[in-house]
C-alpha cells in the first residue's frame, strides 16, 4: 500500500461532527437541568398542597366536634373504631381519647410554658393521636396507628406509621407549640438571639410542621408561595429547632436561616442545607 492510499483509508471526526456533537451534549445537559427544576417546583408544589390539605382537615375536624385532633375527648363515642387506638396515658381517659384542654399535647414545656392542671394526656401521645383521629373521621387519607413511641419531638420527626410524611420521608407533627421563628425587634432589624427571645413574640398556638429534610431552596419557594417569603414573619416560619435547636449546624453557614449580617430575615439558600423544615400556624 502507498503513503498516499493509507493517508486516504485513515478516518477522523470533522469540525461538524465535533460541533454535533458538542451540540448534542449541551441539550442533554440542559434538559437534565430542566428535568431537576421541574422536579423541584413539583415537589415544592407537592408540600405547598400538602401544608393546604392539612390545614383544611383540621379546621375541618375542629368545625364537626369542636375539637382539636388528638385532644378531642369524646373520640371514643363518635369517631368509628377510635376506641380501638392506643389510651393517651391517662388512667382515667378512655383509650383513644385526648384530654379535651384544647392544645395537642398540652403546655409546651420544651419553650418555657407550664404544664397545665388539665393536662392529663401525655404529649407524645396527643401527637400520636391527632393523625388517627384525623384519618378515621374522614378528612385525611391513610392510616395512623396512634403510636406515641414513633414520635420524636425531639428529632422534630415522626415514623411514617404513625404520622402522614412530606415528600421527602420528612414525618409532619402536628401540636401546640412555640416553635414559630420570631424577630422580636422589628420587620427590617436584628434578630434576637437564644430561644427565650425566639419564641416570646408569640407564643403557643396549634401549627402543624412541614416535616423535615426539605432542601433550602425549596422551602424558601414554598414560603413564597404560601407567604411572605420572610422565615421570621407571617404565618409560615422557620421552626425554632432549625436556628437554635438541635437541626442548627455548627458555625451557622450551612443553616437553613441566617441569624447575622445580610442574611437576616432570609433564608440562607448559598448554605445548600438539605434539612429544613417550617412551620404553619393555624
């Protein structure tokens, strides 16, 4: 064979078949990054539906018994086979019951308040219950066997057994605390600092909790969408666990929600924290 027939018979990629190429490339690339925005709106949108289902059931449930879930006293008598679910632990309440005081799970001891006189119940166990009793009247589906031990208050988390979970295996709590982020100086001021300060702007109510593990980003859109866009403001908040409790990370630059400087008052999306949570307030 001649220099000149093997210089012929030898192949190699063109300009154009590169600049395809490179082409092609580049719109997988940009269509598997559109593929994760996509999923990131639905899922935001997910947990958005889910916040607004929740609170229709519960306004819902309290509007048929005059009660709230997991407190209600008289489940046993009107809610078919409540009877049937764990006693909240008290001798003296029919099992399946709450105590009837009004608060899922009693005084939030946790955030300073003090334990009432009437609060029979213990509060693991309203907790526990408040699914079950929402599920079995009617207004959520699924089913919640009531278990007090799968609750974890402290963990701000709960088993999927016992609790509905968000889209992200994060397990929603529903209870009368005083976990509501607040800035207790003004809308455009510093925040305060330590938990006694987080929570005296205003204090306990029954809120329900998106449950964990949402990634920054997205949590910061559903608050935009459900709200203000403020995680210190409005009836959507960050919850007090994620900035000075056991979900707030070391150092601060990874937290979910900026305490100092010009993060203040936002949601601290360059951190990329993949745990977060809020809170609604009904």
């Amino acid at each position: 064979m001649s220099h000149i027939e093997k210089k012929q018979s030898e192949s190699g990629f063109t300009l154009i078949e590169i600049a395809i190429v490179v082409v092609i490339i580049g719109l997988l690339l940009g269509g598997i990054l559109k593929g994760q925005e996509l999923i990131r709106n639905a899922r935001a949108h997910n947990i958005a539906d889910q916040g607004s289902s929740v609170k229709a059931a519960v306004l819902g449930f309290q509007d048929r018994y005059r009660a709230m879930p997991g407190d209600y006293s008289a489940a046993d008598q009107n809610i078919v086979n409540a009877d049937s679910l764990p006693n909240c632990g008290s001798t003296d309440i029919t099992d399946g019951n709450g105590d009837g005081n009004g608060r899922i799970g009693g005084a939030d001891t946790t955030s300073g308040e003090t334990a009432a006189a009437n609060d029979d119940c213990t509060r693991a166990n309203e907790l526990a219950l408040s699914w079950a009793h929402l599920s079995m009247a009617g207004f959520l589906s699924g089913t919640y066997d009531g278990d007090a031990t799968n609750v974890s208050e402290t963990n701000f988390h709960c088993q999927p057994d016992t609790c509905l979970t968000n889209a992200f295996t994060g397990g929603l709590l529903l209870m009368n605390t005083a976990q509501q982020y607040s800035n207790t100086t003004d809308d455009q001021g510093a925040e305060a600092t330590g938990a006694a300060g987080d929570v005296a702007e205003d204090g306990s109510s029954n809120q329900s909790t998106t449950g964990r593990y949402i990634p920054v980003e997205i949590i910061a859109e559903l608050d935009r969408k459900v709200d203000d866009g403020n995680p210190a403001r409005g009836g959507f908040r960050i919850a007090d666990f994620f900035v000075t409790g056991a979900g707030a990370t070391d150092g601060g630059t990874s937290n979910c929600f900026g305490e100092t400087g010009g993060l203040v008052d936002h949601w601290n999306i360059k951190g990329q924290n993949v745990d977060c949570a809020a809170i609604y307030r009904f």
